[in-house]
C-alpha cells in the first residue's frame, strides 16, 4: 500500500492523480468506450464497497459470510412475513420497527392506514403527472368564479384555488368514507376493501397478486408525492428543474465518470459542495482504489465459496494447503509476517511507481492493465444484481434454530460459531456438556449465596477431624477444607453419573435426562418451556460463578471488597471534591484509570466549568417561565422587547451576529485572563468570583462539592431540556403532544400521582396491551402487600418487642430466640416453610383470577380498604397501591442492609463519619 502510494506522483493533472497508475486494464482505442468501461469500473468498485463491508459485517456476526434470516426464527417480525406486501429480494421489511411488538391488531390498524395512504397518494401522484402528459380539461372549472381549468397551476399551487366550499365537500368525502363503512376488526373494510371492485378476481392466487401490486404502488406513491411536494416547495415547479441551479457548484461535475440515471450526478454527503475541482480529482482517486480492492476483496469472499479452492500447497515449507485457509476474515490468520510485507511493499509499489499528479493516466485511475477495453464503443462491463435470499437455504445454522434455548429477541446465538459446521452429532454434544455444567454452575452459585444469607449448619462437619459447619470458608477458600477422601467422593460421584447412564445419541440421558424429575410436565409444550428455563438458568449460572470465581481469587473474598484495592489508581483520587455517600468514587468511563493527577485535574477544571454553564443555562431556561419576562425593550435599536424573545432553543434565533460576537468574546476572556497553570487557583476552578467561600476550610469544601454536585445536575438538566425542546418545539415538552402514545392508555388508572404523573421506564406498557398491564397490576398488588407485611415483620419487633412464651413448645423455640430479619429463616422448620407455601397456593388456587372479575384487580374479599363513597374507595386502594410500592423498596433496601451489616437495621454506630451525627448532640 505504502508503495503504490509514494511511487506514483498524484499531483494535481498528473495521470496517477485520476487514479491512472499505468495498469493498462480499463482502456480502448475509442474515446467513448474507454468513457463507458471506466463509468463501469466505478459503479462496480461502489457496488463492492458496500458489499464487502456487508460480507465483513455478516463474517463478524455469524462466522459466516452470509448470514441467514431464517436464524431469526423468533423474531415478532416473522409473524408478518407470509402478509401482503412482502416482496423479494427485501421480503418483510419494518426498519421503523412498528410490528417489533408482534401485535396482530396493532398490524392490522397499521395496514389499513397504509392502503388508504397509498391510495390517496396514488391519486395524488397522478394528479400531479397527468396534466403535465395530457394538458389540462377545456372551458370552465367554476363558471360562477370565472375559473378555467386552464387557470389552475399543477402542483402546491393549485391549492390556492380551492374555494371555502371545495374544502367543505373534500373534508365531508373523507368523513363519509371512514364513517359509512364497518372497520371493526374482520370487517372487509378493516383489510381496506371499501366495496370499490377495482382489484378482484375470481382467482385467489390472481386477486392475492393484484391486491400486492397495490400496496407496492401505494408505497412507491407515497414516496413519489413527497418527493414532489418537496421539490415544488423547494423550486415553486411541480417537477423541479435541475435547470434552476445553474449557480450551483455540484453542476461542476455533473459530466464527469460515473453519472449514471436515473439518479444523475449524487452527492448526499456533500464532498464536492465547495466546487473544488481538485479536491474532486483526488477524491475520485481514492474511491476508484477503494473500489478495486474492494471488488478484488468482494471476489476473495464470493469465488472459493463458489468455485472451491486450489488444491496442493499454499506454502509447503509452512505445510499449508490452500484448503486450509478459511474463507472470510478467519482468513487473516494464516497470512504470515513476510506475506504482510508482499503485500504492503506491493501496495506501496503501485504508489510510487505511477506518476500520478494532475493531468497524468494515473490521475484517472489509467494505471495501464489493459483488461477492460475493446475495439467496440458500445462494449463494457455491465453487471447484475447478484444475491438471492433464497440462496441462504443451505446455512448450517439453520439445523439448529429450533433448538431449545433459542429466545426472542436474539433468536439462535453462536458468536463463537460452534455450530458453523452444521454438525448435529457436535451440537448434541455440546448441548449435553452445557446443561451438564449449568447445573453445577447453579448449585455452585447457590453454595456461594446461601452461607452468607441462612448462616451454616450447627454442629461438626466431620467429627472425626473435629471441623465444624462453622470453620467451613465461604468460596474459594472452601476447597482448602476438603480432605483427599472427598475429593475422591466428589470425583467418584462425577464418574458415577457419566458412567451410569447410556449418554449415546438418541438416548434420554444424550439430551440432559438423567431421570431426575424435576423439570417435568404433563403437557409437553409447559416441559419445553421448563427445559428451555433451566437452560437460560444454567447460562445466567455459569455467567454469575465465574463472576464470583473472579471477585474472591482477586480479593479472597466471596463477595470483593473495595477496602482490598489499596493499588488501585482510582484510589487516588477518593478524597477529591465530589467524592459522595453512597457511591464514593465513581468513574464508569475510565478517565482517571491511568491514575494521572495532571489529566485529573485538567478534566476536574473542564467540568466545572461545564457545570457552571449548564446551571446558568438551566437557569435562563426554568426562570422566564417562573417569573417571566423583563418589561421594556432588550434592544431598542432592533425594535426587540424581551417579551419577544421566545424560551428555549429557539431564542437562538434572536442573537444577532454582534451578540455572538460579545458571546464568543467573553468566553475568550474567560480563558486567557487567568493563569490556570497547574497548580494555581484558576486551575481548581478558582476565578476569582468569590461566591462559593468561607472562612472555615471544612464549610468552603462542602460548598464547592455542593457546586459540583449542582453542576452535574444541571449538566444532565440542560441535555434533557435541549432534547424536549428539539422534539416538541417546547422548552418544557408537553405530554399533552403526545396524544398517540399507548402509555395514555393508563394514565387515569391507580397508582397514577402527581407530580410524575404515569411513569413506567422500563417500557412495561409500551405495547399498550390492557390484558398485559392488568396482569402486571395483579402482579405489583401481591407483591405490594407481601412487602408491607414483611416491612412490619422487621420494624414491629424491633419497636414493640417480641411476643411472651414459646414459639413452639415441641421444639423448647421461643419467641425471644428468633432474630429479627433475613437470620429468621434459619429458625422456620420444614413443616413451617410447608405451611407457608401452602397458604400461597391456597391464595392463588382458590380465587378466579381470570380477566373481568374482582380477583383480577387483586381484590380478593378481604374488605380492608372499602368504602361506600367511590372517590373514598379510589383513594384508599391508590393509597394502598402507593403504600406497597415504598413497601416494595424499603424491603429490598432492609434486605440489603441485612446481608451487608448483618443486622437487619444496619447499625448506627457503623457510621462514625456521617455528617448526620452532627445533630447528635443538639
């Protein structure tokens, strides 16, 4: 490469600045067909640019260069792929991702939209087009106007035409059409047939393909209106003309190589905007050396897939066979450092041996390899459109995209391309060792997790090495505790299991059924969905121990501890300013990893100084709503009240070019007025403006941390206002804007409180289903009033003390003896946890949940929160609603502080250093 390009000298004129290098390959004595060939050469080289980096992209996917659709299996958008309106070589095709939900109804209102939008647009379309071709009707539009056909512009125009009236009876037609006709779902007017027979036959198969043509030409209508609209809005021409931009600087290379039509000459990223004739000529070079080794690149791909490969040796000193070398980016792997210097040293011949400055063949891209010419002009190459979906029938991922353990939305996943041989002997084996090891990987995390949560067995391990339950380390450090004996006992087991059982294929056990019924079912499609649990399970198993592995061999604790990390760079900066309870020093991006004071502080300053803008801006967004506007004139000379100056974004609109100018100005001041050399006051932030100071060393610092803390808000702040204004063209957004939205579907059921208002961010309702929500509902209920009563089963004992007596006389357990908390498990018996799980089937069995009865709604005869005034009711069961949804935090945050401190309140005296002690004393 490096040669090609310093061999060659591709000034401007030069042969080798046109990408004329003197390969003699695209050329012919005849002018025109020289033209033709090398217009040929660069469509091809563009085709093969995108066409290799779409084989890249497939290859690091799939390990395969050509993917497969069908791997997709379950995918929502298969629920539509047999619909009208899939055509090849696309075949269903949703980049919006409107049917990414799998609604059928939500397709059907979608598709019904879609006819009478292509419809009109179709009408539309013609209406623009037909008086063009035919001209326009003789005599008079509207006698009684005085308006002639003839007098009515085509186009945008025409609408300044259109009486009060004639919009009157347009308007009327479009009620009349959708309220004369019964669009309810299964209707023939739902699948857009209005009784108009246009599109019919007696043959299904004729009627299917006529009904498909139209929804094509709607689509294609609707693209071709907006186009029209948009090029008569833009040139007041109902067709455009590229004749009205003479000016423009594209009109410099409308002539040159690679203007084809229909198109004409293309530039949407605007390369050639500045009309630099020279600029063009070297991009033209570079694209045309693109696109050749993109088309040698694309063909590397496509040919041995096709024509096989060589046979013999590729490099018999290295002992490879060219069968060994693997199609695709795998390829790579097998080049050997003096194959990266052939073909480096041969890239940089093709540079420097051209002389490729402006004017020269090279310059062309003419590097004289006479391959494409011919005597007669009208000869080239031409091409096809080559890939055929149909074509990806043979992929060897398919035998496997039915498997189990295939989910939505990843559908059949193989990064590492186990299964890319297509083997179902390996893939047999593979799975059998997978669930093998996500079983143990499931019971290893639960040896991990278990300990620490119920506490250890009482009483001796092994009385006769005298080692108790107790002494047992959790983690790693338990290995060290197993004697020789149990390692044989662990392996003799392990043995036991392989080879007890007749894992052969075809057999129970060759599929993970070593007749342990746990995962089992009457119905088969309930087992299919256990296994396939078991499997997700197994993989999030092996995910977690591997994780917990890592923690304890790094930290020699199960569970890590940042208090371990004593090297770590991060630790050099955990007392800066902004360091904050309860996340300490985050850093999620990795700026301060190199463990740098120097880019510390330079990044420290950058924030602030962000933040200070960003409270400012939030400020000068939030305060004119508030307070509103300054009376009078913000520039008298303009004639501009403050009053016109418009919040938000838009008030940009307003600055006049002296105003950035002060603005820039400022700024610039800013910077170069202070000395924010290391080490300096400027350097930490410190201008000078002393509105954040104390003369107590320890209230300056909480100042200047509140400052940083309020910055990053407001950096946040600024971004979310910035965004709403964008998207609405309010400062403030306005859910009102979004009338559309499923989740409005919700917004006056319970649980909806001022001041969020509905609010679900993790999407839960996005699909707008109400069976879903009301499910949902039912779900957050239960959960809801099981955390109330666990929150009070730790906050009541703890307050009002613990019943007299025994707990269970049988068992001498009184009620004093069970500690408050998650450590109260470990006093519930067998016959307790019996108890308990039978009351909660009792709970679920016993009550008719289906949708429409009062169960549903979680409402189980239990007539605590009633009322006969139905404001009264609504307000108590939101209240209950609310109530749960604390319940539901403060329980997991009880949880937490339990496992973490070990008492199930944390305990006060811990935390010395909080600044809340300082009341302690008052």
């Amino acid at each position: 490469m490096a040669f090609c390009e310093v061999s060659q000298d591709q000034s401007a004129g030069t042969p080798a600045a046109a990408g004329d290098f003197g390969f003699k390959v695209l050329t012919a004595s005849d002018p025109e067909a020289k033209k033709t060939k090398l217009a040929a050469e660069l469509a091809n080289g563009r085709l093969a640019m995108m066409a290799i980096i779409g084989m890249f992209f497939q290859d690091g996917l799939t390990g395969s260069a050509w993917g497969d659709w069908a791997n997709y299996t379950a995918s929502p958008l298969r629920a539509f792929e047999n619909e009208l309106g899939v055509q090849a070589p696309v075949g269903f095709w949703d980049p919006a991702g409107f049917t990414a939900d799998g609604s059928t109804e939500n397709f059907a209102r979608r598709r019904q939209t879609e006819l009478k939008h292509g419809r009109i647009s179709m009408l539309a379309t013609m209406g623009y087009i037909t008086p063009q071709i035919t001209g326009k009707f003789p005599g008079y539009l509207s006698p009684s106007a005085g308006l002639k056909f003839a007098d009515v512009p085509n186009g945008l125009a025409a609408i300044s035409k259109v009486p009060a009236a004639g919009w009157g009876q347009i308007l009327a037609y479009m009620a009349f059409c959708e309220v004369s006709q019964d669009q309810s779902a299964g209707t023939p007017a739902a699948a857009g047939d209005f009784g108009f027979k246009v599109l019919t036959a007696s043959d299904p198969e004729a009627k299917k393909t006529k009904l498909a043509a139209e929804l094509a030409n709607g689509r294609l209508a609707m693209m071709a209106i907006i186009g029209m609209f948009f090029q008569d809005g833009l040139t007041g021409s109902a067709w455009g003309d590229w004749s009205n931009y003479t000016a423009s600087p594209l009109r410099a290379f409308e002539n040159e190589l690679g203007v084809q039509a229909p198109v004409g000459f293309w530039d949407p990223a605007g390369f050639t905007a500045d009309g630099s004739t020279e600029n063009f000529a070297r991009r033209r070079q570079t694209e045309l050396k693109h696109g050749r080794i993109s088309m040698l690149a694309t063909m590397g791909y496509i040919t041995p897939e096709i024509t096989g490969k060589f046979p013999g040796y590729l490099s018999p000193s290295a002992g490879l066979k060219f069968a060994d070398v693997p199609n695709g980016l795998a390829a790579i792997s097998k080049v050997p450092a003096a194959g990266w210097g052939q073909i480096l040293a041969y890239m940089a011949f093709c540079e420097v041996s051209q002389d490729q400055s402006a004017g020269t063949p090279a310059a062309a891209g003419d590097f004289g390899f006479k391959v494409l010419t011919a005597s007669d002009p009208e000869d080239g190459l031409t091409g096809s459109a080559w890939g055929d979906w149909a074509n990806y029938t043979a992929s060897p991922l398919r035998a496997f995209e039915n498997e189990l353990g295939v989910q939505a939305p990843v559908g059949f996943w193989d990064p590492a391309g186990f299964t890319a041989d297509g083997s179902t002997e390996n893939f047999a084996r593979r799975r059998q060792t997978e669930l093998k090891h996500g079983r143990i990987s499931m019971l290893a995390t639960m040896g991990y997790i278990t300990p620490e949560i119920t506490g250890k067995f009482p009483g001796y391990l092994s009385p006769s090495a005298g080692l108790k339950f107790a002494d047992v380390p959790n983690g790693l450090a338990a290995i060290s505790k197993v004697p020789a004996a149990g390692w044989g006992q662990i392996l003799a087991y392990m043995a036991f299991c392989e080879v007890s059982q007749d894992q052969s294929a075809g057999t129970p056990a060759a599929a993970g059924d070593f007749g342990f019924k746990v995962l089992t079912a009457s119905d088969p499609e309930a087992k299919k969905t256990k296994l396939a649990a078991e499997l997700a399970n197994g993989r999030l198993a092996m995910m977690a121990i591997i994780g917990m592995f890592f923690q304890d061999g790094l930290t020699g604790s199960a569970w890590g501890d940042w208090a371990n990390y004593t090297a770590s760079p991060l630790r050099a900066f955990e007392n800066e300013l902004g360091v904050q309870a309860p996340v300490g020093f985050w850093d999620p991006a990795g700026f301060a990893a190199d463990g740098s004071t120097e880019n510390f502080a330079r990044r420290r300053q950058t924030e602030l100084k962000h933040g200070r803008i960003s409270m400012l801006a939030t400020m000068g967004y939030i305060t004119p709503e508030i307070t509103g506007k300054f009376p009078g004139y913000l520039s008298p000379s303009a004639g501009l009240k403050f009053a016109d100056v418009p919040n938000g974004l838009a008030a940009i609109s307003k600055v006049p070019a002296a105003g950035w100018g002060q603005i820039l100005a400022y700024m610039a001041f800013c910077e170069v007025s202070q000395d924010q050399s290391a080490g300096t006051p400027a350097a930490a932030g410190d201008f000078g403006f002393k509105v954040l100071t104390a003369s107590d060393p320890e209230a300056k610092k909480t100042k200047l941390a509140a400052e940083l803390a309020n910055g990053r808000l407001a950096m946040m702040a600024i971004i979310g206002m910035f965004f709403q204004d964008g998207l609405t063209g309010s400062a403030w957004g306005d859910w009102a804007n979004y009338t559309a939205s499923p989740l409005r579907a919700f917004e006056n059921e319970l649980g909806v409180q001022a001041p969020v208002g509905f609010w679900d961010p993790a999407g839960f309702t996005a699909d707008g289903s109400t069976e879903n929500f009301a499910r949902r509902r039912q779900t957050e209920l239960k959960h809801g009033r099981i955390s109330m009563l666990a929150t009070m089963g730790y906050i009541t004992p703890e307050i009002t003390g613990k019943f007299p007596g025994y707990l269970s006389p049988s068992a001498g357990l009184k009620f004093a003896d069970v500690p408050n908390g998650l450590a109260a498990i470990s006093k519930v018996p067998a016959a307790g946890w019996g108890q308990i799980l039978a009351y909660m089937a009792f709970c679920e069995v016993s009550q008719d949940q289906s949708a429409g009865t009062p169960a549903a709604a979680g409402d189980f005869g239990f007539k605590v929160l009633t009322a006969s005034d139905p404001e009264a009711k609504k307000t108590k069961l939101a209240a209950e609603l609310a109530n749960g949804r604390l319940a539901m935090m403060a329980i997991i945050g009880m949880f937490f502080q339990d496992g973490l401190t070990g008492s199930a309140w944390g305990d006060w005296a811990n935390y010395t250093a909080s600044p809340l002690r300082a009341t302690d004393k008052m």
